[in-house]
C-alpha cells in the first residue's frame, strides 16, 4: 500500500507526529511534515509505506544528521581547548589581544573581525582585521547580552543603534569577567566553500561567546600580570632613588662652637626629592642648603643628584649666596631636560656674629624663634631655580642672637594631610616651636616628626618632609 493508496500524506501525518513527538524529533509545522512524507514515502519499497516504516525512514535521517551535528560539536570544543592553551599562555596583552581576535575570525570561518578592550568606560585597546566595522567609542556603549546578538542585515543592531560598517552579517559577544565588562569582540561575512556569505545562527554565536568567555580569563591573566610586573618596576624605581638620596644626603651634621645643628629628613611611601646638606667656607663661616626638587622617584631623584653637584662645584668661586644661586640655575637649565625645577633656601652663616646671608629661591617661608617667643618668617626673595632664564635673586639677612633657633623646612611637613584633608600648616608649626623653646634642637626636631605623623593618623603622605634647625648659643638650646 502506498501512501497514495492509504488517503496520502495527509493520512499518516498525525501518527507519524506521533511517533515523532516520541522520539523527541521535531516534526515541524504541517507543510513542513508532509512534504517529508512524500520523500520518505517515494523511497519505500511496494507493501511498506506504512506510517511506522515512514517514520523509521523519518528518524534514521535525523540520527544521521544528529551524529553530524555532534562530531561537529565536539571539534569544536577541541578547538575551543586548543585556542583555550593557545591564548592562556599569553601574558603579553598586545600579542593576546591580537591572537584572540585571529582566533575568533578562524574559529567562526569569518573573514572580518575587531575586539575592543575596555577600562570601565574608557577604551584601552583596539583591534580589527579586514576592516573597521566598529569603532572604538561606539564599542564603548554597546549594549550586548551575554548571548550576543546576531545582525545578519549588518546595518544597525537593534539594541543600540550602532553603525557596523565593511560588512554584510556579523556577531557580536560581550568579553566580561564574573564582576565586570572587560570588551567586545565581533566577527563578520560568515563564508561558506564556494566563497559567498551566509547566516549566522545561535549556534555560532554559542561557540564565540564560549571563545570569549575563555579570551576573559586570558585577558584578566595578562591585566594582573602587567599590573605585577609594572608595580615590580615602581618598587626597583623607588628603591633605586632612595638609595641615591641617602647617597646624597650628608652622613653626619657638622658641630661649631657656641651652634647646635640638628637635621633630618624622612622619606614617605613616594620617594621624593628633598635635600638638604652642608659646606665650610674660610673664616668663621658655613653654608647650608635646604632644597626641594620637583617631582618624584628616579626622576626626582637624580635632579637632586644635579643640583648638589652645581653646589658643589660652583660654591667655591660664587662671591655672594645670591650668585651661588644664579649659577645653579644656569646649571638646572643647562643639564635638566626634563623641565624640572627646585625651590631652595641656601644660607650663609657667619659663627662669631651669628648673621646669616640668605636666599630663599621659591622656599616655604623658614620659621625664626626668638628667645623672647616672637616667630619671625623669612620670605621668597626669588623664583624657584630650573625654570626660566633671566631669573634673579635678592640676597637677605638675619642675626640669630643667643637663644634664637632656625628652622628651615620642606612642604612635606606644613602640607601634610589629616583624613579629613585639612593640612598641618604653618600656624601649627609656629606654635610647636613656641612650646618647644627649651628642648635640645635634636629632640625638637625629633617630636616635631611625631607631631606631624600623629596628626595625619591614618592619612597616608606622598611628600618627603625635611627639617634643618639651627640654635645658637645657651647651652639649653644646645
């Protein structure tokens, strides 16, 4: 009996849905099932074209194209394993970025494709192959589910709108961590073997998201690397430029009759560039030098190795401390390339008559107690040293009778921060000296470093601070 015979198609259609429905194959809609009868039916040999040897015949195909669909699943996991090695291996994020992007146009037989990394909102990094497509700012604010979206009209995605430019279908599939978004990456024209572009389909777009989902690990990998490696080279940095500043820096503070010196300098988390040193001069003279270099680190670091070898070398022929000073400046503009600068105070100090010649180029104000308790300022008398020619600088003096103190000071110190942001500043400083008149210099200037570390508390500093203090006479100053 044929199916002609039986009523036709339409005959057996609902025991073969039946049956069909068992097996869990879709029949699909009535056009669709009764022209597969007509197939299965055309095929049957004379007396088995009955309803059960159509659905067998039915569901042999459907095996055979299962067994299809899965060995084609399980290459491409293989693939997926074998792309999975080929990208975890990868800490070089540039190479990562653009092994990803080559593996994703391979894996989907693409023959376009971009990934856009980001950092929050902001682009970071930016690939494409065989044309633009999408732009990184469009990359930005693309709104694509954890699916992807599919656009096999490639004009706009209906989710957001955005211009796909180069191609005629793509897939697009968000690159996310299990906190945060980390990119996008789309491919595009989807090729068969005869070289035209066809559809994609869940199915792709399933295996790409699964790519990604890999590519994100990879990504985070390299990300957390790359930090490591370039927090490793901060630390070698600050290590290197702290070790140049205590090379710097005089080993031990000088004695003078009828003087007390003490000074001392700490460094914070940031090695910065504060100095500080000291230098005889004929007669009862000497020469010191409070200085803070613009910057931090290595940078900061060697300018200070700059400026005290101009001190050094230029101390012995400056007549004046404001000569002195205009030399250095020749010296910064001449030998800095980096567009740094320092402010300085450099004082010359007479021991028998207690006057002090000074220049105060850009300096915080330096502190001078007198034993009465009154606080003088010593002001700027010029610009910072590094930063413009034609700079010149006033020379200015101070006596320091017996019981008067000193003190010159970085803005470490007077701009330290407390957790609420609110600075130590200079009234502060005035009023610890006030309290501190009798304490030996070494021991003021010790406290004063407690007093500072006690008022920023938890806040942490990014500044060195230094201090110079300088008494003369009475033995309880000393």
């Amino acid at each position: 009996m044929t199916a002609a015979d039986g009523g036709g198609a339409a005959a057996l259609a609902p025991r073969i849905r039946e049956i069909l429905a068992a097996i869990g194959e879709d029949p699909g809609d009535e056009e669709t099932l009764l022209a597969r009868i007509e197939e299965a039916a055309a095929a049957a040999p004379d007396g088995r074209s009955s309803a059960a040897w159509v659905a067998a015949r039915l569901l042999g195909r459907a095996l055979k194209e299962a067994r299809f669909e899965l060995k084609e699943r399980v290459l491409e996991l293989e693939s997926l394993y074998d792309l999975g090695l080929s990208i975890g291996g990868q800490l070089d994020l540039d190479r990562l970025a653009d092994e990803i992007l080559l593996r994703s146009i391979s894996l989907t037989n693409s023959r376009s494709g971009a990934l856009h990394l980001f950092d929050g909102n902001r682009p970071i990094l930016s690939r494409s192959f065989g044309g633009a497509m999408l732009a990184p700012e469009d990359a930005v604010r693309l709104d694509v589910g954890p699916e992807g979206a599919i656009n096999n009209d490639a004009v706009t995605l209906p989710t957001s709108g955005v211009w796909l430019s180069d191609c005629q279908k793509c897939l697009l599939v968000p690159i996310q961590s299990e906190t945060r978004r980390l990119g996008v990456l789309a491919v595009a024209d989807k090729e068969t073997r005869d070289g035209t572009v066809r559809d994609f389909f869940p199915a792709d777009a399933r295996l790409l998201a699964l790519f990604a989902s890999q590519a994100a690990t990879a990504i985070e990998t390299a990300r957390l690397h790359k930090e490591a490696l370039e927090k490793e080279r901060m630390e070698r940095e600050l290590e290197l430029a702290a070790a140049i500043q205590r090379e710097i820096l005089p080993r031990e503070v000088p004695t003078f009759p009828g003087l007390a010196i003490a000074a001392e300098n700490r460094s914070t988390r940031q090695v910065g560039g504060d100095y500080f040193d000291f230098f005889p001069l004929a007669g009862d003279r000497f020469a010191f030098v409070v200085a803070d270099v613009s910057g931090k680190g290595v940078p900061a670091a060697l300018l200070v190795s700059t400026l005290a070898s101009a001190i050094h070398l230029q101390i012995e022929d400056a007549r004046t401390p404001a000569e002195l000073v205009e030399r250095v400046d020749r010296h910064l503009r001449r030998f800095s390339r980096a567009r740094k600068f320092a402010t300085l105070f450099l004082g010359v100090f007479h021991t028998r008559t207690g006057e002090l010649q000074y220049v105060s180029a850009g300096h915080d104000p330096a502190l001078l107690a007198r034993g009465s308790g009154e606080i003088e300022w010593l002001p700027a008398t010029g610009r910072p040293v590094g930063i413009l020619p034609d700079s010149t600088w006033t020379e200015a003096r101070a006596t320091l009778h017996p019981g008067d103190r000193l003190c010159v000071y970085t803005d470490g110190i007077t701009e330290a921060q407390n957790p609420v942001q609110e600075e130590f500043g200079t009234a502060r400083l005035a009023a610890y000296f006030s309290r501190v008149a009798g304490l030996p210099v070494r021991e003021a200037a010790s406290r004063l470093f407690g007093e500072v570390l006690l008022f920023a508390g938890s806040e942490p500093q990014y500044d060195d601070q230094t201090l110079l203090i300088l008494a003369r006479s009475g033995p309880e100053s000393l």
